[in-house]
C-alpha cells in the first residue's frame, strides 16, 4: 500500500503508518498486551512482541491474496 492508503487505515484502525523502506507501506496496531498486529497489502499479522516482529515470528496471521 502507498502513504496515503496507510494513513488512512491506520487512522481507521486507531495504528500508525510505518515505511519499512522501498516505498512499502504497513500498517502498525499495538495491542494493550504488548502484541502487534501489523497489516500489509498481503497479509495481517500479529507478533508477540516489537522483538518477534524484527525477526518475523508471526504467531497468527491472515494472508490477504
């Protein structure tokens, strides 16, 4: 997803937008209990922690396609 798709869900969502570089887009939501659940163009993912997520350990996911 582009920027302004980005924004706009996230602020949907009550997220923030993040560019993980090249011109790509995601879509972060941090849960009360610590998981995030970060959305692409492709799938929805939640990780049990910011750690899990810098290593890409998606403990539950949907792919999108």
């Amino acid at each position: 997803m582009d920027a302004d798709q980005a924004e706009a869900l996230a602020e949907a969502l009550g997220g923030s937008a993040w560019n993980s570089g090249g011109g790509i887009y995601l879509v972060r939501i941090e849960r009360a209990d610590g998981h995030l659940v970060v959305i692409s163009d492709e799938a929805v993912c939640e990780y049990s922690d910011e750690e899990a997520f810098g290593s890409g350990h998606c403990i539950s996911g949907i792919l999108l396609q």
